[in-house]
C-alpha cells in the first residue's frame, strides 16, 4: 500500500514505539472522559475505545507480537509477549460484551471502567518492560511502525472510523453553553494533542 494514507495522520512515519504509545494515550484519554461524561455522552465514547482497541489490537497481534518474538533471543522477553497475547484475549472479551450491551444496561458503565482498569495494566506493562526490551533488540523499529501505520489506517478504513479527533469535534459542537466549562477543559487536551 502507497505511503500516502500516512498524510491523513500524524501517526507517521516514526517508529512503531511512538506510534503505539500515542494509542495508549488516546484510549487512555477516551478512559478518562467516559467517567467524567453523562449517559447520553457515554454510549458514544464507549464505542470509540472499543473501536480503537480493536484496531491497536489487532496490529499489535499481527505484527508487533510475531516480530517481537522472533527478535528476542531469551524465553524471559517471550513470556513478555506471550502474557501480552493472553491479556488481548481477556480485553477482547470485555470488548464484546460491551459492543452487544445496550447503554442503559446496569452493568454498562462497570463494564467499561473495567475494560479501562484492565487496559491500564496492559499498557502498563507494555511500555515498562515490553517496549524497553524491544529498543534493545536489532530490530528495525521505523520500518516496523510504518507496517503498523499502514495496517492501522487499512483497518480504520475497513470499519469506518473516522480520523480520531472527529468524534470529539462533533460531540463538542453539539454541546449547549452550559456545558462550556468542561468544555474548555476537553478543547484544552486537544490543543495539547
Ligand atoms: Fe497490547
Ligand atoms: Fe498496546
């Protein structure tokens, strides 16, 4: 695929750590949001993270786990990725289960407050031992994150999701003054983006 899908991003061309770094941060940021938001708001960010893991998921499994694994010489870095593949099956789980529960379900807010608290420690775990293990290695990390830029902006392509800040726009736009101080509390955290 051309190079060209990275212009409709600034997730390219840097290397696969940033590039899945700045996921952690957008889903941890939609995390923080989604408690702070009202019922109505709720339903709406909930299906972004669950979209947006999806496709971090996905590209991780596809190509940052097989390739971390064949470039880590020790069984102790394996385990890394293997406790890492098992944790996606979990999340997975709870990603389902949340994208077939309707939103006034009692146990919808629970349920994505978990998913949160359970991807908190994923991320965690990735960027504190995986990702540092990774950097030792010989591998070629840009080449690596262009594959993972690519692949994302296919699978974003293939389920519809917008540029990731749309949603955000939209929700804002639509919000009436009375809400305008926390809305100048989430237009801050876009500035900083
Ligand atoms: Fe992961
Ligand atoms: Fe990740």
């Amino acid at each position: 695929m051309a190079r060209s899908t990275h212009s409709r991003s600034s997730d390219s061309p840097r290397d696969a750590i940033a590039l899945l770094k700045q996921d952690h941060k957008m889903v941890s940021a939609l995390f923080e949001e989604f408690a702070k938001a009202d019922e109505e708001e709720q339903s709406a960010i909930a299906q972004r993270v669950c979209q947006l893991l999806t496709v971090h998921a996905t590209i991780e499994e596809e190509l940052l786990y097989p390739t971390a694994k064949q470039a880590f010489e020790d069984d102790e870095n394996e385990d890394l990725v293997n406790e890492a593949e098992v944790e996606h099956g979990s999340a997975k789980e709870l990603i389902a289960k949340i994208e077939g529960m309707a939103s006034d379900d009692s146990h919808f807010k629970a349920t994505v407050t978990v998913l949160g608290e359970y991807i908190k420690h994923h991320v965690k775990e990735e960027e504190n031992e995986l990702f540092p293990q990774l950097r030792k290695t010989e591998l070629d990390l840009k080449d690596l994150g262009a594959r993972l830029a690519d692949r994302k902006f296919a699978l974003m392509e293939q389920m519809g999701i917008e540029e990731q800040e749309a949603p955000q726009r939209k929700r804002t736009a639509a919000r009436g003054a009375s809400r305008s101080k926390s809305n100048n509390r989430r237009s801050g955290s876009r500035a900083r983006h």
